[in-house]
C-alpha cells in the first residue's frame, strides 16, 4: 500500500460571489421527479479538473472566461440558479428565482507538476482537497434553501489551473452535471455564440408516477424500515480515509479471465471485485450484503428521455447475498449476481415501478445496512472538456464518500496513469484502520501477479 505523500502549499481563496444569469429568466416551480428528490440522493456530487498551461492562453484569465461562461450557461439552465424547497407530503420542489450560485476564485502556491509528483500521481484524493473547493459539502446537508452548485477556479503558480465545483444531487446527475459543464466550456473557447450546442431540456414531467401507481419488482434496494433517514455529520465523513484504486487493463484481464463463459463486462468484474474484498473487510459472515449499482435510464428505457436532459434518470437495482457465500465462493459467484440483476431490470418496466414505489412508500432512503453502491462513471469524459486550455490531465469525480452514508458509496472512472498505462479508477473511502486489510483483498483478487498501485490519504 502506498500512502500519498504530505504537500503543503498555501491557497489564497477569495470571499464567496453569487454568480446570476446574465438576462432574466423565468420566475416559477419546477417539479422534480420521484428519482430527483428521493432521501438517497439528496447529497452533493463533487468534480474536479486539472489543467496545464497553454501558450495559446496565456493572456486570458481562466476565472474571468469561466466566471463570464457560468452567467451565460445559466440562462438557459435557469433552474440551477434557484433554490430547493420543502413541499407536500415530503416532496421537494426548485422554486427558480434567479438567486444566483456561490463562485470563489483562488491562487495557488504550487505547479501542476509537484501535484503530478505526489505518490500515485494525479488522481484522488488530491493535496489539499479542502483549499481547492473551500465549499465541499459532505451529506445531507445544505439541501434546501441553499444554492445548488458551488464552484471555485484555483489559479496554479505555473500558468495552470483547477475548476472543482459541486452540485446539488437533486437537480443533477453525474451526466447532468456533464452537459452544464460542456456549455460552460463552449462559451469559454466562443464567448460571442449565442446559445449552447445541445439545448438543455427539463422534462421531468416524464418520470411522473403511474395512476394508480404500481410496484411490479421487489425494491430491495430500499429501506424497509419507516424509521427516519439519519443524516451523517461532517466529521462522520472525513473520520474515513480516502483511498482511489487503479485496475490497469492487464488488471482487468486476470479478473476477467476468472470468470468462464460469455464477455464479461469490465464493470461487472472489477465491481465484483470490490464488492468481495469490501466485504471480507468489513462485514461478519453472518452479514447479508447488498451491492448496489445505479444504471441510467437515458438512452434504454421508455418513454425515452428528450435530449439534454440533465435531472437524475438512474435508478438503482440490488444485488444481494449473504457475506459468508460471497466470501467463500470464487469471484463468478459475484458476477453472476450482478449480470442477472441486470437482465431482471432491462424493461421500461422497472423504472416506472421505481417511481410508483417511491410514490406508494414514500422518500425512504436506500437500504444502507451491508450495502455498497458502485456507480459507473466510465463512459462520461470529463477529461475532454476544453474550457481554452486542451485535454484536462484530471477530470472526473473528485473524491469517495459522496452518498448520505459514509463510504457506502465508490465511483469508477477511466483512467491513465502518469506511466500512460491506461485503465480504471475506483475512488473509495473506509476507515482508515480498514485501509491495509481492504489493499490486500484487491490484490488476492487480481491474483498478485500485476499487484494494482493504490493511494489512500486520511482527510
């Protein structure tokens, strides 16, 4: 195991502006879905991109370009700029007033390369991480009555910078908080255009409940229990270490070698892989453990969502087992729990008993007693958007722990390494006596022949 080296720099952050859309825009309340606002996503997805110089930018202003790009974007992704508020029965509603989101510009004692030079290179979790976006919000908390994306540009002693920025995960999902980043980045590189290539679309009308509504699959995923939802504090949070995992393709092939018959996804075989060494970390034999794996309904189910559609459309299907047969059955066992669930879930069916189920039972959050969300992040690029300055080195989710349960939750990201050894990334957090147990159970897995380099840093 490898532990991430200390860098201290200093960074100079400025006073908290509300940034608002550049011309008036529509003053009214939007529905959210049943997905939007359930209890297990209201917490905050935080993202993060690291850029290089670039001599063709060298006289422009990374804050100024992005400050002026987040007015212009928010014309037409009005709701962003407006508040979440309490309605009926526990439902929450965007009430769009134009009140603006928080920006924050900074400067940085340091160079790209020393961040690059930090054991692991430049991937989670990065030196620092609490000075480069100073409004991090860790849970449940901040949901309502509060702005709904935070974000900070960080100017770097080499010419480089840092855009992080978090959303508010009711009003977005990870593709969501893509396409409003796309925008911001096209009217960085054309500040004259006059709208965003692909037009954002809200239609959240479309993932109404059915009348009746109707539970047609047994949801599991949620909890069965009419207690209320506890909501973690801060400190609870960043007691767990954080620590990013990099599955190299060789990586990926030994584990997927292990599993006979059909093509294996490589989601299915580095989950199942994190899944049974998470396991054999933290729970008893005796435990029943749950992975849970959000899909997005996007582009496969219908009614088909319209294009830019940036609200959360992922809906969260369960695998389940009890500790001891994911223990003690080889790494197929895991796999095959994870294809069937996945062929179980296939029509348009089950999203809309998602909705109706929700609807019938109400904000319940997700069942968080052994259980372990992997969210695939793999096919989003954040690493491509081009705010001037090129390629990001870093783009992508910027830390574990962003679910309203402490380290229950591990994105997984694709990835090059400094050496330019390309695979995937898996961001987690565990307590940080757990750390050296959970190491040695992904190196057990992968079989030690191509041990995975692994990063951990306590916050």
């Amino acid at each position: 195991m490898k532990m991430a080296k200390m860098l201290n720099f200093r960074v100079q952050v400025s006073v908290p502006e509300l940034i608002r859309p550049e011309k008036p825009t529509p003053r009214n309340f939007q529905y959210l879905s049943n997905i939007d606002d359930q209890s297990g996503l209201r917490n905050h997805i935080p993202f993060v991109h690291f850029y290089p110089p670039s001599k063709a930018m060298q006289a422009q202003d990374p804050v100024v370009l992005i400050k002026q790009a987040l007015s212009k974007v928010l014309v037409y992704y009005f709701p962003v700029a407006g508040r979440l508020r309490n309605s009926d029965n526990g439902k929450l509603v965007v009430e769009c007033n134009g009140e603006g989101v928080i920006f924050r510009e900074a400067n940085a004692g340091v160079e790209l390369a020393e961040l690059r030079e930090v054991d692991g290179g430049l991937r989670p979790p990065f030196p620092q991480w609490d000075k480069l976006l100073v409004d991090d919000i860790w849970g449940s908390n901040f949901i309502t009555d509060s702005p709904l994306l935070r974000m900070q540009v960080t100017r770097l002693a080499c010419g480089g910078f840092v855009l992080a920025y978090t959303f508010n995960h009711c009003i977005c999902d990870a593709y969501g908080a893509y396409l409003f980043m796309q925008a911001i980045s096209e009217f960085c590189r054309n500040p004259n255009r006059t709208s965003p290539s692909s037009l954002p679309s809200w239609g959240r009308e479309i993932l109404r409940p059915r009348s009746p509504p109707t539970i047609s699959y047994p949801h599991t995923e949620y909890d069965s229990s009419h207690s209320p939802t506890i909501i973690f504090t801060e400190t609870q949070f960043k007691h767990l270490a954080q620590t990013s995992v990099f599955f190299s393709r060789t990586d990926i092939s030994l584990l997927k070698n292990q599993i006979p018959g059909q093509k294996v996804p490589t989601f299915d075989a580095v989950a199942s892989c994190l899944w049974r060494a998470r396991t054999r970390t933290l729970l008893s034999p005796e435990s029943t453990t749950r992975l849970l794996f959000p899909i997005d309904t996007r582009f496969r189910y219908k009614p088909l969502l319209p294009k830019g559609y940036y609200g959360s459309a992922v809906v969260f299907p369960c695998a389940i087992t009890e500790a001891s047969k994911l223990d003690g059955k080889p790494l197929p066992y895991a796999a095959n729990l994870i294809s069937t669930v996945k062929q179980q879930v296939t029509g348009d069916e089950y999203r809309a008993s998602v909705l109706d189920f929700i609807e019938i039972n109400g904000r319940r959050g997700f069942c968080a007693e052994g259980a372990f969300v992997v969210s695939d992040m793999t096919r989003l690029r954040f690493t491509d958007i081009d705010f001037g300055w090129g390629q990001a080195l870093y783009g992508g989710p910027a830390r574990a722990g962003t679910g309203v349960v402490p380290g229950m939750v591990t994105s997984i990201i694709t990835h090059k390494s400094e050496e330019g050894i390309e695979g995937v990334l898996a961001l987690v957090s565990l307590p940080p006596e757990s750390l050296e147990r959970f190491h040695k159970e992904i190196r057990k897995e992968i079989g030690c022949v191509a041990p995975s380099k692994l990063i951990s840093s306590a916050l």
